[in-house]
C-alpha cells in the first residue's frame, strides 16, 4: 500500500487538526485505562485520599 499524500491546501489543515484529536483521545484513553488500574488495586487507598482532601480543603 502506498502512502496518500495531502497536496490540497485547504485540506492540509483538517488533516492536522484530525490527527491532534486522535492523539488526545488515545491520551486520553490512557488516562483513564491508568486510573481504573489505580482503583481496581486500591480502592480504599483512594477513599482515603479523597477524605483527606477535602478534610485539608
């Protein structure tokens, strides 16, 4: 399969804009797979974060 090249200008940018979006989603993505693994290993550790917290607050 040969590589598709971007020659419309107008395009250029819609591209770019496409490829930012998919990079914060899949940023994203990580984010929250990494959070449920935290949560899933220690939920009460993040209780107890969360109530200090808001005691600090």
């Amino acid at each position: 399969m040969r590589p598709s090249y971007v020659t419309d200008l107008k395009k250029i940018a819609y591209t770019k804009a496409e490829l930012v979006d998919k990079q914060k989603n899949t940023a994203m993505l990580v984010i929250l797979a990494e959070s449920a693994a935290v949560v899933s290993e220690s939920p009460s550790d993040l209780c107890q974060t969360k109530q200090e917290e808001a005691f600090i607050n």
